[in-house]
C-alpha cells in the first residue's frame, strides 16, 4: 500500500525516478528517514544516485548534534554518501531578528543548493508528507495568503539550478511511522514538535486530530485540493501575463505603472492575479507580512471615486494612484524645491529632465516648434526671468480666462500626477508674477502685442 501510494502521486505528476540524481534532505525523523530508506531501496532498480544532506540548526545544542551524528552513522552503515553542516541559526536570529522557523528554512535550504552544486545533482527531496499538507493549507488560509500560496505544498518547484520534489504528499505521518516500524528504522524524535509555541504546531497538535476524525481521508483531499489548485492557477497565470501585458505603462526595477482603465477591464480574478504578479517581481521575496489584505487595498485605492491616494506596503514599497495611472514603486524621494534666474538668452536644465530656453526675439523671426514655448512682450515683463518649484497660494491669470486661479486647482483640472507636481516648472518675471506653466497653462501676458515689436521666447523641451 505504501508503495503503491507513492507511485501512484508520481505518475499522476508524470514523475519518473528513474536515472535521478538526487540530495535528499534529512533531519533524522521519521518522515525524513524513511525518505532516505525509500529511495535507497529504489536504487538499483532506478539506477538513482543519491546523497544524503544533514543541518544541525544547533537550538539543542547536545541533543541536535546527537541528530546529525546518528543520521551519519545510519548513512555510513548504508553506503550513502553523506553531507552534513551546522549552523548557528540562534545566531542568525539574534543579528537579523528573523522568525526562528524562516531562518532555519533559509539555512537549510541554502546549504541543501550548495550540496546540489557540489555534486552536480538536479533534484532535491524532501519528506513532507500529506499531513504537512493540510496544516500548511489551513494555516495559510487562515493566514490570508492569496492565489497560488492557497494551494500548499506543490509536488514539484524549481529551485537553484534543479527542483525540489516531495514523493510522500499522499501519505499520512501515520502511514510513514508504521514504514519505519516495519522496515526497522529507529528516527530520532524532536521534542519541539509537541509544543505548541510554533504556529504549525497548534495545526498540528489541535486541529489536524479533529479533521481526522471527521475524515480519515481528509489529508487525500486536501492534496486533491492542492493540485486543481495549482492547476487552475497556471491557465490563470498565463491569462493575467497576457493581459497585464496590454496595461502595463512602465516596467523597471523599482517601479511598474499600469493604465488603470484598462486594467479594470480585467475579470477580477485576473485583476487580483495582476496585482499580485506586480508584488512578486518588485518584492522577489514576497514579506510576510504581506497578505490577500493588500491586494483588496489595492483594488479599493483603484475603485475609489478619489482620483489619487497613496498606500504603504512593507519594506518600503508605496502604491501611488494619479488619475488612470497607478505606479507600484521603491525609493519614492521627496522633490527638492529648486530656483534659478535668466537674465538673457541662454538654457537652464531642470533636476527633472526638462530645459527651459530664453531666447529673444523680434516679431517676424520663425519660432523652433520642437518644444512647447511662450512669448512675452519684452516691455511687459521684469527680467530676470525665474524658474522655479510651485509654493503654497500660488496663483496666476489663464490666458482665455477672466480673473486668476489656483495653480493647484489647474494642476487637478489638468490631470498632473500627484507625484510631479512638486517638480513642475513655475515661470514667473522678476515682480513673482507667474507667466507660464510650460505644458499646461500660459497667462494672458503670452502672444503677440502692437505695443513692441521684440519679444522675450521661452521654449520648454520634456
């Protein structure tokens, strides 16, 4: 039955052992020694090569050591190639302040790769089982996690230069204690997994026994669950990939912006695949901290009548809405106000990329239409001419229009991102009267006036 078990979830994953070679993660338990003995057994038959890798994550001092000395030993009785490191992961935690658990994890796995390196092997197996499966799908529901994280534990993922696959998904702890009974084996017993001072260890100790006897079979589908799971989520993966495609604005390092409009055309369950696929590539490894919550924040910042907001996500990252565009973005550096003067013709840079040109000319010369521009009547305006950041209570006289007007309220009128307003350019004369805002709004002192027939131009090149 043990036997047929495992074949069976192997050839439902299209899965052959056979010519593998493989690093076999093992903690001297139970379910990771029967994993060793499994595959051993398979060896001849399947033409395996396999290494066995121990971590000491030395929390038991004396004991732990004990843990890797007796897996060593059982390997050196086997003929098993074995590899073993100790770490002191109670010091990582003291200098990084990690979980115990994600440091321990990233430890071992990291020490796992480098044996796979070693010995130029392309598989990794590890003995979680089908109990591990419903704890872990019930803790990250419960957790809120989102999309393919709901599925648990997959079967097969890549990891470093190969994979990590788990052979033992549709057996029970149950099943595998009795395989080592009956094969001889003696694991070592680690104490801690009976205290309930660990998350999965309140799964396991309290809520696993009641669906037990609910359902002997629950942990059957649970991975049954699992794997529709994953299945549905790589047709709808690849549907948001396309889709996300068409909407994304700008895609680099630190920062992706999309057209909100037509991201909105999206089915939501493609919306919510979106958003998430933007976490995964900015963040590259996703915080804990960061849950299902944060995408319904997104979607209400994306829904709201408001037509800009800001969110704060873990690690720094903020999510700026500005009309229809919505930027996901680290490093958002407050803008430094700036001001410089043109006495005469000639160029100013801007710290945002623009140029502001002066030149002066008469009536009937030709103007450069590459860039924006606008002309003054040199007898209207007070040189010199300054070009600076916008300041509280600014306010100017539109061209067209009659009286004056805030320039934060043309700013919302003209749609300018929340993010660039700080940085727009303020043309004024030397009496602070606010001749331009290049791109946007020019005053009723542009244009051509009989009175003089030499004009100040300014020319604005984004």
């Amino acid at each position: 039955m043990f036997e047929t078990k495992v074949g069976a979830l192997l050839n439902r994953h299209s899965f052959q052992l056979e010519n593998k070679k493989i690093v076999v993660g093992v903690s001297g338990g139970p379910d990771s020694l029967a994993l060793l003995h499994y595959l051993w057994e398979q060896k001849e038959n399947q033409n395996l090569s396999i290494v066995a890798a121990h971590v000491d994550h030395m929390f038991r001092g004396q004991e732990s050591f004990e843990d890797a000395l007796f897996v060593e030993d059982y390997c050196k009785q086997n003929g098993i190639p074995f590899e073993m490191a100790r770490i002191n992961v109670p010091e990582i935690i003291e200098k990084t302040k990690k979980n115990s658990q994600v440091a321990s994890r990233h430890a071992r796995y990291e020490f796992f790769e480098e044996i796979m390196e070693k010995y130029s092997y392309n598989y990794l197996a590890l003995g979680h089982h089908g109990d591990d499966q419903v704890e872990t799908i019930l803790m990250r529901l419960t957790r809120g996690s989102s999309a393919a994280a709901r599925a648990g534990i997959p079967f097969m993922r890549p990891f470093g230069k190969g994979f990590i696959f788990r052979p033992f998904l549709a057996l029970t702890k149950v099943e595998l204690a009795e395989y080592c009974q009956k094969q001889n084996l003696v694991p070592r017993i680690d104490p801690s997994n009976k205290k309930n001072i660990y998350s999965r260890n309140r799964f396991r100790n309290e809520v696993l026994p009641f669906l037990k006897l609910e359902n002997q079979h629950v942990h059957e589908h649970f991975q049954r669950f699992s794997e529709d799971v994953q299945n549905d989520e790589l047709l709808l993966q690849e549907l948001t990939v396309q889709r996300m495609n068409k909407v994304m604005k700008i895609r680099e390092k630190n920062k992706i912006t999309f057209d909100i409009l037509r991201f909105l055309e999206m089915p939501i369950s493609l919306q919510r695949r979106g958003i998430q696929l933007i976490l995964n590539y900015l963040y590259q490894v996703i915080p804990v901290s960061l849950s299902a919550l944060h995408i319904d924040h997104v979607l209400s910042l994306i829904q709201n009548q408001h037509p800009s907001g800001i969110l704060d996500f873990p690690n720094g990252l903020k999510v700026i809405r500005s009309y229809s565009l919505l930027s996901f973005q680290f490093e958002v550096s407050e803008a430094s106000p700036y001001f410089f003067e043109l006495s005469g013709p000639g160029v100013i840079d801007l710290p945002n990329g623009a140029r502001i040109r002066m030149d002066v000319i008469n009536d009937k010369e030709n103007i450069d239409k590459e860039g924006c521009y606008a002309r003054f009547p040199t007898d209207k305006i007070k040189l010199p001419i300054e070009i600076r950041t916008r300041k509280t209570g600014d306010r100017m006289n539109p061209k067209g229009m009659t009286g004056t007007k805030k320039l934060k309220d043309i700013f919302i009128n003209s749609k300018v991102p929340l993010q660039e307003r700080d940085t727009w350019p303020v043309i004024t004369d030397k009496n602070g009267l606010i001749l331009w805002l290049p791109g946007i709004k020019k005053s009723v002192f542009e244009g051509i006036n009989h009175s003089t027939s030499q004009y100040i131009l300014l020319t604005y090149y984004k």
